[in-house]
C-alpha cells in the first residue's frame, strides 16, 4: 500500500470515512482536526471490513483507529460481546477502554467493560452477567474468563490484537490461541504491532483472512528527534557516563531505557544512592507499584524513569524531554519505537543512546534503518558532577479517598484553594497554578502540587474536609 494518500489533505479529512454523523461531530469536539497517518491508511480498509496489520506505536493514534472503526459496526441495540481487544498490559487497555469510551461519547448506551489481571475476578464475573457490548483485557484473565465460560464469545465479529509482538514477548501466545479458538470464525481480525518479528507474520497467517498490511515508514516521523551516540567501554563507564550526561541535560521528564528488569532496578537505585529524582518500572513490582510509579512520572513529581520496554507501554505521556537507551535496543524497531516518546507533537526531542563495542552491530542496523550516519559524540567533561542533581518540580500528595469514596478533582482543588479563615494562616493561600495534575482512582487519589507549598497543601488537605468527612493524606517521597 502507498503512503502518498497521507499527503493528501482531502484524504486526511475524517469526513471522507464513511461514519456515523455522531461519531464525526463528537471528533471535531474532541479537537481532532485530521487523521494521522496510521488512520489515514488503515481506517479506510478497517471499514469495509477487511482484516487489516498495522503497524501502530504508541503515539500514532492507532486507538482511534482501530477504536473507530469498532464502534462505526458496532449494533447499539444488540446487547451482546460483538468486539473485543487484546492488549499487553493493565495500562494499556485502560488507555484503550478510556479512548474508546472518548469516541463513543456522542451514542448513547455503549458499555465497554475492561477484564484484567490484578484486580478480583469475581466482581468481573458480576459485570459480565450485566452484559457489555466491547470487551478490553488482557490475554491471561480473558483466557480465564472463557474456559469457565463466564465469558461468551458466540457473538463477538471483530477481534483486535493490540501490541501483539509485546503480547507474544511476554508469553501470552497460548492464552491468544484459546481465546482465539473460541471465536467465530467469520469476524474481522485487526493486528497493531509496533514491530514485525517472524512470529507475528506466523500468527497472522494463522487467524487472518487476507489481511491488508498498513506500515507507516519508521523513518517518517524522527526528523524532530535529535539523537546522540556515546561509546561506551564497559558497564562501569556506562553507569558513569549516564551519569555524566544526565547532569548535562537537567531536563523535566526522562525515560531510560534498559533491556532487563535486573539492569533497571540496578540503575534506578545507583541513581537514587546519587541524589537523582527517579523511579524504576519493571514487571517484577506490584501493579499497584506500577501505577503509581507512572502516575508520579507523569504528573512531573519524578524527573526520571528507568524502565523495560513492556513495562514502558503504558507510559502515556505527550512528550518526554529526553529517552535514554542505556543499552542499545534489541531491535531497531524498538529503538526508534523507544525514542519515539520523545519529541510528540511536532516538539524538537532528543535521545541518547551508550554503546559498547559488542553493540555496535546494533548501531550498523539503526544506521540501516535510518538510512544515516552515526558517529559516537564525546562525553561531557566531569566539571558537570558539580551541577545539583535535577529535582522534581512537584510532588505527589496521596488521599485515602477515591471514586468509591465520592471524592471528584474538584473536592480536591477546592481544599486545596480554600481561603484559610484563621486570622493567622492569612497569606498562607494556595493558587491553582501551584497545583498539577489530579488523579482519583477507586479507593485513592492523588495530586501533584508544586513542592513549594506542599507543606502548605498537605495541611489543608488534612484539616479541611472532602464530601463532608476527612480522610488521611502522605505525601509520597522519591
Ligand atoms: P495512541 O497512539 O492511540 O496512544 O494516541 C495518541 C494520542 O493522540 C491520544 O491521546 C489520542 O487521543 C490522540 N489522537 C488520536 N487521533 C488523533 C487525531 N486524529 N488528531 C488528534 N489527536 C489524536
């Protein structure tokens, strides 16, 4: 398939899909102007019906793509399981469900229900017997739910696979194949995959019926990222020159990319110990853990991430300052997957990439792909080790209340502004700009508040009331 029907603005346009008017007007309110490019390619085959393999990283807007086209044949009225999506992780499909239920604001009554792992099953076995129209999960919980037959797929004609090469890197392609096996045969299938490894062509070949592949170049949207390479002689210089350069670049959100849970642990406490802001994300913590630790990365209070690549799927943050591949990426698929987090939205992004020599072939692929040059920079000088470790501009101030408890953002920016009635607190007022992001989820809630006034912000927190009661608050220290 050509990409030359991207450049085309009246192509771009979604008013040339054929979708419902309510679908249209509820994008242009959500400020979506024109297709990307993934959903300028795909959306059209999607909607005839065809089986299509797409290449969609995060950040191409691949949800709406394929969310699009889910909901656009989608019967309201038939209140049955007719479309499901597989995805890799817990923050993915709570992405994916957040996403679809955006686009289906405009119809009226579509119930999407999210079944994963980590959280009970007994309650999602309540939900099912609700009913649902769509289905988000992930593949082990999913395959649970269809071998006790609480959950029935007799119905289900659209069949999507998100991240499938993360899903098969994490070993979920038994779980895939019991669920596919219980799937009508005559449905659509759609396959998103950042990477195209020989077992993801084996898979399609298998569940697909003539599949339209849809690739967006790998180098069509890195001209905005300016990347550097560092050689590096062994692990030791390699902490070390990490180091150096994070001290040179004091930037607000940095991701570092490691290729094993062990190595990010390791890098995240080594950085801890120097007086660095940061966090790691890896499978081996808790999910909780996990989420908190993206919600503090992404709410500013931690300035940098260490993280493995699956772990990194839920990252959903618009643009990261600087990615950092503390080892060169297996793939070059996933380097450029990697660096794409940084320089979102047209903003100028830079990564940096430390090689040693047993990687320089992985270099060679990168230059392939690229259809560049790379030539290693020198490190900065060790004058940068003066330089204060970058801090965090927030903080995040936990509250053991959620959306169980009632508690909206706005009970929480309206403790937080009150105007202090005791005589001698006057002055003491905190402004909304001081505060950030606010996030409730179920039992808990959290804001990000600049750490200027956090003192400030959690005395009021604690002795003003939400919904009439208080509830206890900490604040949540790197
Ligand atoms: P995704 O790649 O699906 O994670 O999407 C990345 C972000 O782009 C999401 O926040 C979407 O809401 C947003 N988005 C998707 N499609 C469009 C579009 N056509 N125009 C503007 N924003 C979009």
């Amino acid at each position: 398939m050509s990409a030359s029907n991207t450049n085309d603005k009246a192509t771009l346009a979604f008013s040339s899909l054929n979708l419902q008017q309510d679908l249209l007007k509820n994008l242009s309110t959500l400020g979506y102007e024109e297709m990307t490019p993934i959903q300028a390619m795909s959306l059209p085959e999607m909607l005839v019906g065809k089986d299509v393999i797409a290449q969609g990283k995060t950040g191409s807007g691949k949800t709406a793509a394929f969310g699009l086209a889910l909901l656009e044949k989608l019967k309201v009225k038939r209140f049955r399981i007719q479309s499901m999506v597989l995805c890799p992780t817990r923050e993915l499909a709570d992405q994916v469900a957040k996403e679809i239920r955006k686009l289906a604001r405009a119809v009226h009554n579509i119930k999407v229900l999210t079944l994963c792992g980590g959280t009970p099953f007994g309650p999602q076995i309540g939900s099912l017997e609700h009913g649902a129209h769509i289905i988000v999960g992930t593949p082990g919980r999913i395959e649970e739910h269809v071998i006790k037959g609480t959950l029935k797929l007799d119905d289900l004609n659209l069949l999507i696979l998100d991240e499938a090469d993360r899903m098969l890197e994490m070993g979920f392609e038994a779980a895939l194949d019991n669920i596919i096996e219980r799937t009508p045969l005559e449905r659509q299938t759609l396959l998103f995959s950042a990477t195209f490894p020989k077992q993801i062509q084996a898979i399609s070949e298998s569940i697909m019926t003539d599949p339209v592949m849809v690739k967006v170049s790998a180098t069509e949207d890195q001209s905005n990222i300016n990347q550097h390479f560092f050689h590096v002689e062994d692990d030791a210089h390699r902490f070390a020159a990490l180091r150096l350069l994070l001290l040179d670049n004091p930037v607000e959100s940095t991701a570092i990319f490691c290729n094993t849970k062990k190595e990010t642990q390791a890098v995240c406490n080594a950085l801890h110990d120097d007086g660095f802001s940061v966090l790691a994300l890896h499978g081996d913590l808790e999910q909780r853990d996990r989420d908190q630790t993206l919600l503090r990365f992404a709410n500013k209070s931690v300035a940098i991430l260490v993280a493995t690549d699956v772990a990194a799927r839920g990252l959903d943050i618009d643009a990261l300052d600087l990615v950092v591949n503390y080892h060169i990426a297996h793939d070059s698929e996933v380097h450029i997957h990697r660096i794409g987090r940084t320089g979102r939205a047209g903003a100028q992004g830079k990564a940096i990439s430390l090689y040693s020599d047993k990687e320089a072939y992985k270099v060679g692929l990168i230059e392939d792909t690229l259809e560049q040059t790379i030539k290693p920079e020198l490190l900065p000088s060790t004058d940068v080790l003066k330089n204060a470790r970058h801090q965090a501009k927030m903080s995040t101030i936990q509250i053991d209340g959620g959306k169980k408890q009632k508690v909206r953002p706005g009970d929480i920016l309206g403790a937080l502004t009150a105007k202090s009635t005791n005589a001698k607190n006057t002055g003491a007022e905190i402004s909304g700009k001081d505060i950030g992001k606010i996030n409730v989820l179920d039992i808990k809630a959290y804001v990000a508040v600049d750490k200027k006034i956090l003192k400030l912000a959690l005395r009021k927190l604690t002795n003003g009331k939400m919904k009439g009661r208080s509830f206890k608050v900490r604040h949540l220290t790197v």
